[in-house]
C-alpha cells in the first residue's frame, strides 16, 4: 500500500475506515477525508492530522490523487466519486481495501454476528502485552490503542474484524478465524440464517492448509456449519469452547466481576477475573485466549491481560452520572444484544432497577426481527423506546414501521406476563430525554442503548 501517495476516504467517520484512514497515515502517505457529520471517529482521524471536511467537496480533492476508497454507504454517483473518476484515482471499498491492506500478512480474522468488536480489542491486546507487535483494527475505540481503533505493529502479524454485512468478509484471506456466533441478521441482504450460515461456510473455506478456527461449540449454526465442513476440511485446526468444546468455562458471578475458571478436556487449567459483564463476554474472552493460545501465547500472559482489559467504547461504557443514575452507553442493535446486555447487568450490578432506553437500527431489521425484539427486553424495570433510526445510505423502506409498534407489542406482552412497568414511545432524542427524566431515579442504572445517534444523547445527559 505504500506505492500510493496520495489516498481520498469518503465516509472516513466510519470505524474501519478510519482505521484505514490512519494506517496510511503512519505510513507517511497524504490522506485526506470527507463525512457528512462530525463526530467522535472524525475527530480522531483530525487528531491523526489528516484532512478531514464536512459534506460532500469534489473541488477539494488534490488534482494528484491516485486512490479513492469509499464507506459501503456512498453511493455510486456521489461527487466525490465522480471526481475521482475524472482524475483517474483507483476507486476501491473499504472492505476490499482492508483485504489488500492485509493481503501479505498472517490475518486473524474476527466474525460473527455479535461480539466481534469486543473479541479483536481483547485479542489485540493479548497480542500486544504478549510483545508480538501485531497490527490491529478494531470496530470501536480502545483505551490504551495508539490510534484509539487502530495499532500499527512492525510484525507481520494482523488482526481485524471481518463483517459479515453484505459478505463483506469474503475480501479477507485469513489465516486464523475467530467465530464467535451466526444468527440472522442483515434482513436488507440476507434472506435467512441459512444464507447467514453458508456465507460463513464460505468464508472459513478459505482457510489455508494448517489454518485454524476457533468456534463457539454453543452456538447451534456454528454446530452445523463445522459439521458441514469437518470432512472435507481436516487439513484445518479447530478448536472449541462452550459445554461440549475442547474448552469450557465454570463462571462465579460477582458484584462487578466475573471469577472464570477454565477447563481443558474436562481438567481446570486456569482461571481469570473478568472485568465485563455476561455470559456473552466469558465467550468473546474465551474466543480471543484461544486464538492467542493459537499463536502460542503463554497463558500468563492471556490471564494478565484479560483482566487488565480496560473496556470498549460504546460496549457497556460507563458515561456517567444521571439524576444519580449511572448511565451506560451500548452498541446493542440486534435482540440477542439487547438481552444480553440486560442480562450482563442484572449479574453485574445485583439489586439495582434498570432503564433501558433502546433506538432501534435500521427498519429492515425492526421489521424482520419484530418479535425477537419485544422479548428482548422483557428484562428491563423501565422501557423507553426512541424512533427507528434511518440508516444513511441503505435507501431502505421506512413506511410502514415505527418503534410505536414495538411499544404497544411489548404492553400487549407484558399485560399477559402479568407484568407492570413504563413502555414509552419517544417521536425523537429530545422527547426520550424528557421520558427519562420522568423515569430515572437515584441509584437506578440508565443502558442507553443502540448503533445509532442515541449515544449522543448518553453523553448529553451526564
């Protein structure tokens, strides 16, 4: 990558291409961007010191550009597409460009429809305490991360999220891949869980001769797909957690910890404390210490560093205080998410009632996930639930759907649980935050939960 000199990112505001964004940058190639809003993740990529301008500006793009990578999201007739064009700059996807960027190194590949983001930082900074020097991209901000979702490491060693949205994990060449589950999601492209599931196939075919996957022996679609591949595919290592797996865990629930003790072949090897709460976070931990157990990590080295593990921003990141409330920010978009995330609570911080405020991502997925989100919060003392937010360049269809409808689902629900809470509908951020005035108390726990702007809010009410 580093024949460019000079590389265009539109979309920069996105995770992962920010990372990209900032790789470039270390490698001394001038980089520039551009994003419709500001935001945390620009403002990163500013403190980088690249080029960063708001909304949509062809004139500014330098004449001599060579490479135009460009978010998912842009469209095809976007202006700062177009002018790429007519200077005759190479024009790539950010999922491909991650493919090229990482063509020539040994790739620790992390997917799975939850948990991923999670997963990379906590294998990242396995690797790093390990003093393997990896390269690492990561689909949040870490503390601790140079670049905050990017470390530039000198060793051939490199590890990234693979999303599954659209395949887009199909550009990687991976030589270790870390599933951590398949469920479905993605209803604008994937037309069930049998679709997710054989995309997935697909991608853990890839595998080399001698790679290695590690999987979630819980998960029933990961059970299917390795048992649809394990013939065919035993030129591959795989290693397995979860009840039945070559590795499982016996979890002591504390108040703000989780006492790990881990098991080999049915023999206690170790144990760990962990600083992050729920069953889903013993298993993105567990993912991450096998995968460094793949690259011959001493366990020393993944005991200390799991429990030094400073946390994630947007993954039960706590903000704050509100009406003497604590207030946690969480990415969690998808129902399974959102259960456990209530469930990681409850363990985590005992006796304490929960308001869970929730802005559902995308309409496709409301739609097409309806009934899973309205048990999803069955968990919650207090519900309040923001409008759908419209998803930037997805062109979906947004008639026909509206958090309304999830919150007159959930009473309907609750009336035959025998169950008494507040459901509220909140039309915006500013309706949400005069629900949550009404709602919150002192020593409540506030979850401000979603992938959209609701996280905005979070950070407005502390």
């Amino acid at each position: 990558m580093n024949a460019y000199k000079r590389v265009h990112f539109i979309g920069i505001g996105g995770i992962g291409i920010s990372a990209m964004a900032k790789l470039l940058k270390s490698q001394g190639v001038y980089v520039s961007g551009s994003d419709l809003n500001d935001s945390v993740i620009v403002q990163s990529c500013r403190d980088a010191d690249i080029q960063v301008w708001l909304g949509s500006h062809p004139d500014k793009i330098g004449k001599d550009v060579e490479l135009v990578v460009y978010s998912g999201a842009v469209p095809e007739d976007d202006e700062e597409r177009i002018r790429g064009r007519h200077l005759d700059a190479r024009e790539v996807v950010y999922n491909e460009f991650l493919g090229e960027v990482s063509k020539d190194h040994k790739l620790v590949a992390v997917t799975g429809t939850h948990g991923k983001s999670t997963t990379t930082a906590l294998l990242g900074n396995i690797l790093i305490e390990a003093g393997l020097d990896p390269t690492v991209v990561v689909g949040s901000q870490v503390p601790g991360l140079k670049y905050g979702n990017l470390q530039v490491g000198k060793s051939d060693l490199f590890v990234a999220e693979a999303c599954e949205y659209q395949a887009h994990m199909l550009h990687l060449d991976p030589d270790i891949i870390v599933l951590t589950n398949i469920e479905f999601d993605h209803p604008d492209f994937y037309k069930d869980v049998d679709h997710v599931r054989s995309v997935m196939k697909e991608f853990v075919e890839k595998l080399p001769e001698g790679g290695v996957l590690v999987w979630n022996k819980n998960d029933e679609q990961s059970r299917i797909l390795v048992s649809e591949i394990v013939e065919t595919r035993a030129d591959i290592r795989m290693i397995s957690y979860g009840d039945e797996g070559e590795f499982h865990t016996v979890v002591e629930a504390l108040p703000g910890d989780q006492f790990v003790h881990v098991y080999m072949q049915g023999i206690e090897i170790g144990d760990v404390h962990l600083p992050l709460p729920g069953e889903y976070n013993v298993a993105n931990a567990m993912s991450a210490a096998l995968a460094a157990y793949a690259l011959d990590v001493p366990s020393a080295t993944i005991k200390t560093s799991l429990e030094a593990f400073p946390g994630l921003w947007r993954r039960f990141e706590k903000l704050g205080k509100f009406q003497d409330a604590d207030v946690y920010s969480d990415y969690a978009h998808h129902p399974t998410a959102v259960a456990s995330l209530l469930e990681g609570a409850k363990t985590f911080l005992p006796d304490r009632r929960i308001v869970l405020c929730f802005q559902p991502h995308q309409h496709a997925r409301t739609r097409g996930l309806f009934n899973e989100f309205v048990e999803s919060m069955d968990d919650a003392d207090e519900v309040v639930l923001v409008e759908i937010y419209d998803v930037a360049g997805r062109n979906e269809n947004s008639s026909g759907s509206s958090s309304l409808d999830l919150v007159e689902a959930i009473k309907k629900r609750d009336q035959q649980r025998g169950v008494v809470r507040e459901v509220i509908f909140a039309k915006d951020l500013a309706e949400a935050r005069t629900a949550l005035e009404k709602v919150v108390r002192k020593d409540y726990v506030l979850l401000m939960a979603g992938a959209g702007s609701i996280d905005n809010l979070a950070r407005e009410l502390v």
